[in-house]
C-alpha cells in the first residue's frame, strides 16, 4: 500500500483472525478505514455510513493494518474519525453475533480481533487523538479510549451498552474506562447503558475537551501542533503518560531516555532555532 499526500486515502487490507491466533489475508471485505495524510498528521476514517460505523471481525484487523502503516509513512500524530456526516462508530458489527452461539472459535476470534485492532491503536508510538462526531456506542467507546485524547464535537453521545444486549465488556476496555472516569462513573455507564452528551462525557473524564463549535477546525491545528514537536520526544514522553497511568512513578528506561534526550542533536537543533527567534 502506498500512502497520498494530502488528503487522498488509502484502502486497509482486509485481514482475518484464524484458530492458531495468525492474521492471514481473507475475503476482501469493503475496507471501512480509510488513511490520509496531511504533513505529519496522518488521519483515519472509519467510512462505513450504511452501518453506522459498525466494526465487523474484519474491521478491527483493517484498524490495525491501517494504524501501522499510519506510523510507516513518518506521520507524527494521528487523527481517528469518521467520514464526515456520520456516527462515529455504532460499536461492533452485532449482525454477526447469531454465528457466535454455537461456535465457540467464532466467539474467540471476535474477541481476539478487536484486541488486536484496539491495541495495536494503543500502543502506536505516536500520539493518537480521537475526533467524536455523532453516536460513539459498545466499541465504538473503546476505540476512542484507545487514543491517547478524545475530542468531542456538539452532536457527539456517548452510550456503552452491552448490557442490554445480554453481553459483557472487555476486561482491557473496562480497565481504560476505569482509568479516565473511576469506577463509580464508569459503573453507571456499564450498568445504566444510558446515553450520555459531549458536556456530560467531559465533566466525567471520558474526553479531555469538549467542542461547542464546530470541532474540525480546532483538531486539526492542535494535531499539526503535536506533530511539530520532536518525534523522539513524543515518543519518550507517550511512554511516560503509559507507565504512569499503570501506577509506574519510576522507570530506568525512562530516566536514561530522559538523559539520552539531553544530549541529542534534536536538542542542539530546537534551541538553536529557539534562540535565533528570539534575537
């Protein structure tokens, strides 16, 4: 595959999760995650509108497939949103939930699937923001999660809803959810299943900004702002933010990338550049 520059997209392959957990290339699904580049941000769209932006077994293998090759093509940051006039994401493909009952496998590979596309998003080196427009359901919530900021446009909501469906929640999503909104929160929104507005998922912490306006403008800017700064640094502090949240408050590998930085060229460069601005 071979990335555009700017603003054309790019197809995912298709992949398929088999019994013995190796991704081979499958039936050639419609890609519903588009890439595009734009300098050094990199952007993903879901684009499956006839579906809401469910996310089929395939899809997640798409998302993952996507996401690295975001990372391939130098991008700095990455944008995950969806085609514009749309939801964000339904959540997973329930249509294929009948071909869970009696096949056990079928269940597993789903499972495996979404942990693969949601945590090859997760752990992309580069900073990950999600841009919410519209419905953001089930795993739809968990992909956001994934990024490392959630941006919510006026119309976005907000619902995790297994629940009524009889099922259950990934135990690395309800970790994530825990995370950004404690657990008292986050009980309410397993449990309750109620949806919630853009204001409302800011004022609990499951998005760190919450946009009155119209939300592209303001993301694309603070993106290009973040993929301005230094890609080793980014990359540094991303781990930083990760082990952190994992309750980590010292880490050898941190403290020698930390000195290692001092002494970079990056360094030397960027205050160069700082102190001839300010003559």
């Amino acid at each position: 595959m071979h990335l555009q520059r700017p603003g054309a997209s790019i197809r995912a392959r298709p992949f398929f999760l088999v019994a013995d957990d190796k991704a081979v290339p499958e039936r050639q699904a419609a890609a519903m995650f588009e890439l595009s580049l734009n300098g050094a941000t990199a952007r993903l769209a879901l684009n499956r509108p006839a579906a809401l932006n469910a996310i089929a077994i395939d899809g997640w293998f798409q998302l993952a497939s996507a996401a690295d090759e975001a990372v391939g093509s130098g991008a700095r940051a990455l944008i995950v949103s969806s085609a514009p006039g749309g939801a964000f994401s339904a959540g997973a493909d329930i249509s294929e939930f009948d071909s869970f009952r009696d096949d056990a496998e079928a269940r597993s590979a789903f499972r495996r699937a979404m942990r693969h596309g949601l945590d090859t998003l997760a752990d992309l080196p580069i900073p990950t923001i999600a841009l919410v427009e519209g419905a953001c359901f089930g795993a739809g919530v968990a992909l956001a999660m994934a990024c490392d900021i959630r941006v919510a446009g006026p119309k976005a909501r907000f619902a995790i809803t297994p629940a009524k469906l009889g099922v259950a929640y990934p135990q690395e999503d309800v970790y994530r959810l825990v995370s950004l909104v404690g657990p008292g929160q986050a009980s309410r929104l397993l449990f309750g299943a109620e949806i919630i507005d853009a204001r409302e998922a800011a004022r609990i912490g499951l998005v760190e900004w919450a946009i009155e306006g119209e939300a592209e403008p303001a993301v694309e800017p603070f993106a290009a702002a973040v993929a301005a700064n230094d890609e080793e640094s980014l990359r540094v502090l991303k781990r930083a933010v990760r082990l952190a949240s994992l309750g980590t408050s010292q880490d050898e590998g941190q403290d020698r990338a930390f000195e290692s930085l001092l002494g970079s060229e990056a360094v030397t460069e960027r205050l160069a550049a700082h102190r001839s601005r300010r003559k």
